[in-house]
C-alpha cells in the first residue's frame, strides 16, 4: 500500500486514540498513525477507552464495535450523556449495512471495515482533525458568548477577574456547593447569581438570604418554614427559605457571621435534603443546591469553636476566591468609568469624564472597602464636580480625611504605637501552623481550609522550614 507521508503541521501531536480489543489490529493501526505525525494512543476496552478520553485530551477516536466491557455502542452513548466531543471513527470487521447505519445515527463521523486501506484511513482521519478544529473553534466561540452573558454585571478584563469568571463556568454546571470567598465589597453575590443562572437550575428560583440577620429564636421558622397555629403569632402557613428554593439555589451570604445554634440545623438541611416545617411531625425532601459566601476567616472561626467543621466542609465542595479590587489594577478605571456613566445617566446629567491625574488618583488608592467603596467615591465625586470634567477625586477618605491625613491628624501616642508589622511570609506561615491546628495534623484538610492543593502546601511547608509537621499526617 502506498502512504503519502502528509505529516501534521506545528509542534503539538494530535492525540489519536485506538480503542480495540486485537492486540494486532491495535499496533497495526498505531504504527501508522504514528507515521502520519500523530500520537497514538491504545485502549484494550470499552471501560479503558473512556478512562483515556477523560484523562486526556483526545482528537479523534477509532473505535471497534465488539469489545469486552463496554462495546463500542456503549463508549458512544456515554460521550454523548457525558458531553464528550470527539470524531469517532468506527473500524470494525462487519459488513452489515443496518449496523453502519446504527453508527451514524449515533454520531459516527466515519464508517470503516477492516482490513483498512491506510491511504482510506489517512484521509477521513484528516477529515475528521478538520471537523474537531471546527468543533473546538465552535465551542470556543460558544463558551465566549455564554462567559459574556452570565457575566455582564461583572466589569472587569484584568487576569485576576478572568481567571475567577473561568472557575465560575467551570463550576456552575454541576451540583456541586460553592463558597464565595472574598472581602466585602469585592461582588460576592454577582458571582453567585451569576453561577444559578448558567447552572441546569437556571429556571427555578434564587433565594438569597442573610444568614447574620437570622435570630435563633425565628431561626427554623425562617429557613424552614411553619404550619398555622406552630406559635403564637403563626397566624398562617410560611413555606421557610429552603423550600422556597425548591429546584433552585438557595444563596446563604455571610455564612460565617451564622449563630452556631443555627448551623447545627442547617447542616442537617444539607445532608439530608429534608426540611421539617415548625408545627409539622413530617419531614419533606426538598431540592436544592446551596451556594454561601464570607469574608470571615474560617481556619480562626473553626479553631475558635465559632464554626462547625463538618459543616464548613459540607459548603466548601468548590471553593471560589473573588479577588480584592486592590489586585484588579486594570480594572479600577474600567468599573469608575461604568459608575459614573451610570450616575450620569440615572440622573439625566450630561456625560461626564474623569480627567487622567483623577484616573491615576483611583488606581493609587488601595480601596479597602472594594468595588462598594469606588461606587460611593464615584458618586460622591460626580454630586461635588464643577463642570463636565472631574480633576479632582475627593472620595477615598477615611471620616472626611485621606488614608494619610487620618493618621496624621490621629498620631499614636509613644507608648501605644503598635509593635512592628509581621512580614507576608510570617502571617503564611502563621495560618499554616493554625490550619494544620484546627486540621488536627491531617495535611489533605490544612491544605483545604488553606484553599490551596496539596502540592502547594508540601512546597510552602519546605520552604518555611516546616518539614516536620509532614510526619503528623
């Protein structure tokens, strides 16, 4: 047989795998495969080919029909159920028609029956690399519009943003619970929204609730609801916050700032699914997926009995960090500019603009009160400006002073200024030591109250000379 040599262009092979249960048939077909500049890779089995392809990023499949554990029609349906995407080219020994027309149906790309002409081969495995380009442009291009339009209340282009807006599309899909991690201020429960309305559960509601502003006396009335005549005052039914979220998100923000008769409750509610209304013998299963968020450290709450660990590991199923806006440098101008088109427009005012030294003055500030603080400043400077053009930032103060002339005007007196501060690389070291505490040693949870991987962990522990503590897992 003649072969025509026509290699893959660029440094990247693209992965072929070669999923068939003849041992011959496999290192035929591999060898050239490889010949043709792609990488080959072998799977004996139905069950194997689906544990390379979700190992690895594969271009195309050549599949045999009759294999042991999952045959070939079985490998297709779990792609399909799985939304795996791969060309699949079936190579197989059987002439029969209806059996070539099963395959397509099912989304075969390509049809083949052994022994395979290589030069036939050579082409549809080309073929099918073009359709996988367009398939992954497509998805790309898809995965784009989707990013825009789930996140549009959320301004931002800078890497830090980007990266957490990645995370985010890469959690909202499963059922997993997500806790939101981040300083006040920062869009915690933009993110949240954002997460329900690409999630399957899109469709059904979105209760937010404030967990500091719940009492334990009205604790289970207001999660989980009441039957009239529970209590005095119980004058009628009350369907509580989980079961409101029935098929939907229920958002519990400042999760850490919960009574910790309540968690007790709520973590029962996570666990079983079930809600038991005040007043009601019945339990009822309810249907939610659960999405907190804090701006509490939760290694110090835990060690300080102020927050259940199993309860706290019950929420942080996926963990998501929004970062501060102090780390979103290039997205300062970005969102004053949004706020101040915003004011102009709510208000009828003509548009107005910042000049560049109030621009450069926005960017300097460390806002620690985050993107709540830089609306207030924006608007604070658009009620005070004189004209359409504002020069002059007069937000960022602390009590009508800047940073500055707030400490100026309020020295510490000799005896009371505060001792030195600890440098980054000893509060690290600090809040390992304190996670590896309330961990009790086990170093697969000190990395996850960390919310850093174990890897990360084992690197930080050598180089703050803390080796020793790896004997205590």
């Amino acid at each position: 047989m003649r072969y025509s040599g026509i290699k893959t262009t660029g440094t990247k092979k693209c992965n072929v795998l070669i999923a068939d249960d003849d041992e011959t048939s496999r290192r035929v077909v591999s060898h050239f495969v490889s010949k043709m500049g792609y990488q080959p890779h072998l799977a004996s089995d139905g069950e194997e080919c689906i544990k390379k392809a979700q190992e690895q990023e594969m271009s195309v499949l050549l599949l045999d029909i009759s294999m042991p554990k999952k045959n070939g029609f079985d490998v297709m349906s779990y792609f399909k159920e799985n939304g795996i995407t791969i060309p699949v080219i079936v190579v197989t020994s059987s002439y029969e028609i209806p059996l070539a027309v099963k395959c397509i149906k099912m989304g075969a790309f390509e049809y083949l029956t052994k022994p395979v002409s290589i030069e036939r081969l050579e082409i549809v495995l080309r073929n099918a690399l073009a359709e996988s380009q367009l398939q992954n442009e497509v998805f790309k291009l898809q995965k784009e519009l989707k990013s825009k339009e789930l996140f549009q209340n959320i301004i931002g282009k800078s890497h830090a943003i980007r990266d957490t807006m990645e995370q985010a599309m890469k959690v909202m899909e499963t059922d997993l619970n997500v806790l939101i991690l981040g300083e006040s201020g920062t869009g915690k429960e933009l993110f949240a929204q954002s997460i329900h309305n690409g999630s399957k559960r899109k469709n059904g509601p979105f209760v937010s609730v404030n967990c500091a502003a719940i009492s334990s006396d009205l604790a289970d009335s207001l999660l989980f609801g009441h039957v009239k005549g529970a209590f005095t005052g119980a004058n009628n039914d009350h369907t509580g916050f989980f079961e409101q979220a029935h098929r939907g998100t229920i958002f519990l923000d400042e999760i850490g700032d919960m009574n910790s008769d309540i968690q007790a409750k709520v973590l029962r509610a996570l666990q079983e699914h079930k809600i038991r209304k005040v007043g009601e013998k019945t339990e009822k299963s309810v249907d939610f997926r659960v999405i907190s968020a804090t701006n509490r450290d939760f290694s110090l709450a835990i060690m300080n009995n102020l927050f259940r660990e199993d309860l706290y590991y019950r929420l942080e199923e996926f963990p998501l960090c929004i970062p501060p806006l102090r780390d979103r440098e290039n997205d300062i101008g970005l969102l004053a500019k949004h706020f101040l088109d915003e004011f102009a427009s709510a208000n009828n005012l003509e548009p107005l603009q910042f000049s560049e030294e109030a621009l450069s003055d926005l960017t300097d500030y460390p806002w620690p009160g985050n993107i709540r603080e830089l609306k207030n400043a924006v608007q604070r400077a658009a009620v005070t400006r004189k004209g359409t053009t504002i020069d002059i930032l007069q937000a960022p103060r602390i009590h009508g002073k800047t940073p500055l002339q707030h400490q100026q005007q309020h020295p510490e007196p000799a005896e009371a200024q505060p001792a030195p501060a600890l440098s980054l690389e000893d509060h690290e070291r600090e809040a390992i030591m304190k996670a590896y505490s309330v961990s009790k040693g086990n170093l697969t949870r000190t990395a996850k109250v960390l919310g850093i991987g174990r890897a990360t962990l084992y690197r930080k522990l050598d180089k703050f000379n803390l080796q020793h503590l790896k004997n205590g897992q």
